[in-house]
C-alpha cells in the first residue's frame, strides 16, 4: 500500500500528478459526455429511418399504381 505524507504528496504523486490526474480528468470527461452524444445519435437516427421508411412507402404504393 503506498503511503503519502500530506496531501500535497498524494496530488504530486510522485512527480506524476500533473499525468495521473490529467488522464483521470479526461476519461471522466469522455464517460460524461458519451452518454449524450449517444442519446443525440440515436435520436437523430430513428428520425432518419422513419423519414427513409416513409420515402420507401411512398416510392412503393407509386410502383403499385402503375
């Protein structure tokens, strides 16, 4: 178990804080904002489908007419 003698000595980590703690700070970055560029994607691609599906409905009862 590694041990500091004060605070300080935890956030240096040794001389690799600024490492450490800046690694740590952009994956919780990245795990925070997946989520919702996720959710936007997915919104943004059901509507996608929906209006090619209606595209598609269309172009199919046009051929069934003829």
């Amino acid at each position: 178990m590694i041990y500091w003698n004060s605070f300080g000595d935890f956030i240096a980590m040794g001389g690799y804080g600024l490492y450490v703690w800046g690694s740590f700070g952009v994956t919780a970055l990245i795990m925070a904002v997946e989520p919702i560029l996720v959710a936007r994607h997915r919104k943004s691609t059901i509507a996608r489908l929906r209006r090619q599906l209606r595209a598609d409905a269309r172009v199919e009862n046009r051929s069934t007419e003829q």
